[in-house]
C-alpha cells in the first residue's frame, strides 16, 4: 500500500479510539506495517491499538517507545510455539486485573494506583476485596438483557420487561414508601439474628419474612452470608421488606470475551488469550487421544489406596493419560508430630510404584494440597506443599509439578480451574434458608458459584483469604472446566457452557474418579 494511504488509514484508526500518533510513531508505524496485505491489514492495526491501550499510558499522545513495544507484542503473539501447548498457574502466579467503571474495561494492575499484593493485606485490601467483587458483577448484570434499556423501544411492552438496578443510597434518601425496586447487593448479618443488605454506598435492614415463607421466591441456589444477590421487593420505615432473591445472571465466557477482546485474565505465558488461537485450537482438536485424571483425598498412607492406584496405573499402562491431578488431602490421620515424616514416606512408595510403569512414568502428575495437608493453617489461596517434603520424589518422578489450592491449568485454548475444599457442606451449613429439594445440591452449588464469580462465596470467618489475593480465586470470565475436589458424593455438572465436576472421594466413593477427554469434554466415571 502506498506509504501516504497508509499513514492516513493508521491515524484515523488511532484517533477512532481517542488516540493521537506523534510524527515519529506515524512513521515507524508506516513502515513496519508497510508489508502488510490490505485484506490482514485493518486486523493488524486493531491489535497494534489494543497492545497500546495495555501499556500505562500518560496522554492519548502515542510515543514511539509504546508503539515499538506494541508491535514487538504482537510479532510474539503470532509466534506462538508449542510452549503455550500446557501451563500450570500457581494462584499467585495469576495476573491482576481491576474494573474501572469510567473506562468500562479490565486495566492491569499495572495502570491503576493499587499497591503490588501482600499477604499481609491492609484495611483498604479488606474493603477492595468485597468492592472488586460487588463491581465484576454490577458491570455483568448490567450487561444482560433484561436491565440493558432498548435504545429505541419498538413496542409499549419491551420496555416493561427491563428492569432497573438501583443502589442502596437511593433508598436510604427516601421517607416514602418505594415500591417494586430491585437491588444489588452482599447478604450480611451486621445484628445477631437480623439480616442487612450491603453495597459500596450504604447497607439497608432487611425483612425476609415474606421471601422464606414462599419458598418459591428464592431461585434456585445456595444463598449464603456474604453472598451477592439481587433482591426485589420494596422499602419502607428503613426496612427493605423482600419479595424474592435471585443471583446475578451468569455469561458465557464468549460473550465476556466479546466485550474486552482477547485480554488474558487466566494466566500463562500467553501475552492474549489462548481462545484466540487457530494453532492452538487446531492441536486440541487433533489429539484425541489427550486424558485427564482427576482423584481427590489421595491417602497415601492407606495400603488399600495404594494398591488401587497399582491396579489404576497397571490399567493405563498401555494408552497412558496426558496428566494425573492428585488432589489432598495425602494423609488419613493429618495431625500429629510425624506428619512430615509420615508423608514423605509415603510419597517415597508412591513414586517407586510410578516407576514400575515407565509408560505412566512419562505422564505429568500435579499435585493439589488439601486443607489438613502440612501448610500455613486454612487461608486460601493455599501455597505447595514444602519443597523438603516433595524433594525425593520430584527426583524420583521428575514430570510432577507441585502447586497451589486453588490453581488453574491452561491446555491448548481450555481453560481449567481445579480448587480442593470441602466447599459444598460449608455453604449448606452457612444458607440464609436451605433449597427444599435436597437431591438437587450439585445444581444450587455450581449455580452459586458461577453467578458469584468466585470460589468461596463465605464470609470470611468461615472461610479465611488472604485479603490482597482474593482476585486469584475469581471464576470470571467463566472457565471451560471447573473441578471442585470435595469429600461430598461425586457429581458432573454443566452451566453456562462450563463444566462442573466433583471426583469425589478416593477411599470413600468406593475408589471412583473422574475421567476428562478434552479434544471432546467428554467426562467419564471410572
């Protein structure tokens, strides 16, 4: 293309998105982009704007720095190598990203003010953890159909439909009655007995009376303390009397995807996302003959365990699976002075029966602590078991990685969340009002998850974080796989296009775990 066209082409590109070029960027940009066909040119630039807009910019003023480092950005993303192929993400390992309601997108940690995460978390941690996540799902809701106003309404009854989310500072503002409002906000138990509705402008009492004697008017779920709901009903005398909770609408994690481009909010060497490569797509969908192994309470101090991971390994010799997922917790008896020693041993028999396989012992095994395997008490995110714990067998097994609880594992463009806690009777037991049908639990629990966006929607007496590193147990965008190792029965679950799984307890399901192909999401029980 001509050098003037193209130049003309790039600044109206620029200033389309608020920014300007200086001369000498226009003219580096000319002439990087000056092989480039006309068919892959407008692709081309839209990304070289995109890696401009992540670095931290002063001015809509582009450099020639930033630009040079854009373009160098998405000469590796075209590059991508077979590395990008499998990626194990330790929790603190996962990138940071914080919603600016101004811009109404995703910035890095790197172009806000918060200070680099801590596990000594401050005051302002504290308050950032509840208000990062009241902000991902307000943006969400506001999003969906039904509170999106028609920007023409084309019949009177399309705009009844929508409904409009008001904050808790409205209401507080009012000394008249407020009918038929719809409000977002965290459940909180501020007074012994008495519940509260709470958002980042005010906290309102509330009067459930009504919404629990119809048990009909909570939608399905596991409605916790600390939990976000949307609460519908009216206001009066300082009272917001409820009608019915629902749970803010969960998205897929296309539709996501749709609204701030190929950011990478899972992890990973990839500076984009992984579901925007063809390659990648392409080798997964090939490999059909990719396996996932997933078991949890993995007690290795239980002959009988071990002689059932003999009889699984002496099964999978011939076909091996790409990876085995061992979930904790590793000991029967957790507590006592020869814990550690305990458990290195038992690591030790582990590894030589791995090595009786040499088939298998090519495999990859990832190791997932449990909450009374030896650690720093019950904070999550949870680090790795100790390195003088594991020394011997990574020696012994030298394809098994040792993470964090919870972690996530990046294969090809599928991405996976794997996170061991007892999470399902915690959330039972924590429930404003228990769901009438009981043979339904898996269903209520994934449901609560995905909508809440985040793995333990608790307080946090009940389930300690670590202030500053909450955002590493978010479920936002929503996941392809969701494994969820709880001692509760084993369970397979679909919603909103994410597969949900419990493989159940190894000794105490009668041996079972669960089986994932992921060339076709296909899961077995084994």
């Amino acid at each position: 293309m001509e050098p003037e066209r193209l130049r003309r082409r790039l600044g109206s590109a620029f200033r389309l998105r608020g920014l300007l070029l200086r001369a000498d960027a226009l003219k580096y940009l000319t002439e990087a982009l000056q092989s480039v066909s006309e068919v892959e040119l407008d692709n081309v630039i839209e990304n070289v704007i995109d890696a401009v807009e992540k670095q931290p910019l002063s001015s809509n003023m582009i450099e020639q720095s930033t630009v040079e480092a854009a373009v160098q950005e998405c000469s590796q993303a075209s590059d991508e190598t077979i590395e990008n192929v499998f990626n194990i993400i330790g929790a603190f390992d996962i990138p940071r990203y914080i919603y600016n309601s101004e811009r109404k997108k995703f910035l890095p940690l790197s172009m806000t003010n918060f200070p680099v995460p801590n596990l000594f978390g401050t005051a302002r941690d504290k308050a950032e953890l509840f208000r990062e996540r009241y902000s991902i799902l307000q943006q969400r809701t506001h999003r969906h159909e039904l509170f999106t106003p028609s920007a023409v309404v084309a019949h009177p009854d399309d705009s009844r439909s929508k409904f409009q989310l008001k904050t808790i500072e409205t209401l507080l503002g009012n000394t008249t009655k407020v009918g038929e409002v719809i409000v977002l906000g965290m459940i909180t138990q501020l007074k012994e007995g008495k519940f509260f509705l709470e958002d980042p402008t005010g906290v309102v009492q509330l009067d459930l009376s009504k919404a629990i004697s119809f048990f009909y008017d909570f939608h399905s779920g596991l409605y916790t303390e600390s939990c976000f709901v949307l609460a519908e009903g009216w206001y009066e005398d300082e009272v917001f009397h409820v009608n019915a909770f629902g749970f803010p609408p969960t998205e897929p994690s296309a539709t996501t995807r749709g609204f701030y481009g190929n950011v990478n909010f899972f992890g990973g060497p990839s500076s984009a996302s992984v579901k925007a490569s063809a390659k990648l797509k392409q080798l997964e969908d090939e490999n059909e003959d990719a396996m996932f192994v997933f078991l949890s309470d993995v007690w290795l101090d239980q002959a009988e365990v071990l002689e059932k991971l003999h009889t699984m390994f002496s099964g999978y010799s011939s076909a091996p699976p790409t990876c085995f997922f061992f979930c904790g917790n590793f000991s029967s008896a957790p507590y006592g002075k020869n814990q550690i020693q305990s458990l290195k041993g038992s690591l030790k028999a582990l590894a030589d029966i791995i090595c009786e396989y040499p088939s298998i012992h090519k495999s990859r095994f990832v190791f997932v602590p449990g909450p009374e395997d030896p650690g720093p008490g019950s904070i999550l995110p949870r680090p790795p078991l100790a390195e003088n714990i594991t020394e011997e067998f990574r020696q012994l097994v030298p394809f098994s990685v040792f993470t964090t609880n919870p972690c996530r594992i990046q294969y090809c463009t599928q991405e996976i969340i794997i996170f061991r806690e007892d999470l399902v009777n915690k959330m039972c037991r924590n429930c404003v009002r228990f769901p009438n049908s009981n043979m339904d639990i898996p269903n209520h629990f994934v449901k609560t998850i995905l909508s809440q966006g985040h793995l333990t929607p608790l307080p946090l007496y009940v389930s300690p974080v670590y202030w500053a590193y909450d955002y590493a147990l978010r479920v936002y965008p929503v996941p392809d796989m969701l494994v969820i190792a709880d001692k509760y029965d084993p369970f397979t679950v679909t919603n909103t296009d994410c597969l949900c799984i419990n493989p159940g307890s190894f000794p105490r399901s009668g041996f079972s775990f669960k089986v994932f192909y992921p060339s076709n999401k296909t899961v077995e029980d084994r």
